[in-house]
C-alpha cells in the first residue's frame, strides 16, 4: 500500500510508552502519512488512554467487562476500524488475544512489538516481565526487540524488523526491559513508515 495518508489504530493495555513513540513521530513529521485515527485499550485504567488524550487522539476501551464474551469484543473492535476506515492496526503492549475472523480481515495490516529477538522468548506465557526474567535466566549474552506482522498464532508473523541489545553485569529484569524498549520505541515507527511507505505488505 502506498497512499498519501495510512489512518492507524493502536491497541493497547498499559502504559503505552511505544505508543507514545508513535505518537512522538507522527507530531515531528517523521511519520508524515500516518494518522492515528484511534486508541483502543483493553483496560480502562492503561495510562495510554491518559497519553491519547493528551494528544487529541480519540481513546475507547473495549474490555471484558462491558464484552465479556470474545467474539462481542471482537466485533465491537471491528466496528470501530470500519468506521474509522483503518490501513493498519498497531498493536503496542496489547494484552489481548485477537480473533481469527479479525486478523483474516486485517491480513498484512496487523503489526506488534515484542520485547525479544523472535523465535526466542515468544509466545504463549512470554509477555511483559517474565520475557526478560526467561532471558536472564537462559543465560543469554544479548536480547532486543522484533517488529513483526500478526498472524494467527501467538508471535509467529513474519519479522519486519529486529534489533540487538547486550545483556550487561549485573542486569535486572527491570534494566533489561529498559533497555529493550529504548529498541522498540525506534524500531516500531520505523516498520510504520516501512508500511506507509509501501515497503512492506
Ligand atoms: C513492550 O515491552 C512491548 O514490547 C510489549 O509490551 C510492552 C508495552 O510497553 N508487547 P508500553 O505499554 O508500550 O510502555
């Protein structure tokens, strides 16, 4: 796809500081064709509502609370990318399982950030601390971060784009995590603009 303007929707569940990254580059120009047209959280207390806001951007959560069952939060999340008319969906720090019906929908137009170097460390059971905690504990001597497309299972979608941190003495899953995402928040506008671009399908 190569169009003068990609409208987006990111997805998220907490503090949404890859959303913000986004948001940071889309605001000085880096990311001159994207429009974040929407947020959409699956928790209503996720700080990333708090940085949408801030930053004009419609935010709306979709829980299971108000949608207990999937597929009636799958379809209100439909919904809202068809009114918004969504290129792509950015899922950033999104705690949910998305439904086969949606990612078939979407197919090529769904990315996600993980915070290790795919095929390791991913998958069920692997998401927010304990990626980092499985790290240190594999004894490994560098992680990072993979921008990759989603498909129907958990982290398997082609990789877009991936980078290398170093593992240092002494590193905790805290300082770990925090290096990881001084990776991500560079790396994910950079496959937005790869898909904005055109340069990715
Ligand atoms: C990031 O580490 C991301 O890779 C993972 O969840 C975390 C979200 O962090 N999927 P934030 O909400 O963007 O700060």
């Amino acid at each position: 796809m190569s169009k003068d303007r990609v409208n987006i929707t990111i997805l998220v569940s907490g503090g949404g500081t890859n959303l913000q990254s986004v948001i940071d580059q889309v605001e000085n120009g880096y990311l001159d064709k994207a429009k974040i047209v929407q947020i959409i959280s699956s928790n209503p207390n996720a700080y990333a509502l708090e940085r949408a806001a801030k930053a004009g951007i419609p935010g709306i959560c979709i829980d299971k609370a108000r949608y207990p069952k999937d597929t009636e939060r799958n379809a209100a999340i439909l919904k809202k990318l068809k009114e918004t008319e969504t290129d792509l969906i950015v899922l950033a720090g999104y705690m949910s399982i998305l439904q086969p019906s949606l990612i078939e929908a979407y197919r090529g137009r769904i990315i996600n950030i993980h915070p290790a170097l795919i095929p390791k460390y991913c998958g069920k059971g692997f998401y927010g601390k304990r990626v980092h905690r499985a790290v240190l504990e594999g004894g490994e001597h560098e992680s990072g971060a993979t921008v990759h497309f989603v498909d129907e299972g958990v982290d398997t979608g082609r990789i877009i784009l991936q980078e290398k941190v170093p593992i240092e003495p002494g590193d905790t899953e805290e300082s770990l995590a925090a290096r990881v995402l001084t990776v991500e928040h560079r790396i994910l506008p950079e496959a937005i603009k790869m898909f904005c671009d055109g340069k990715i399908r």
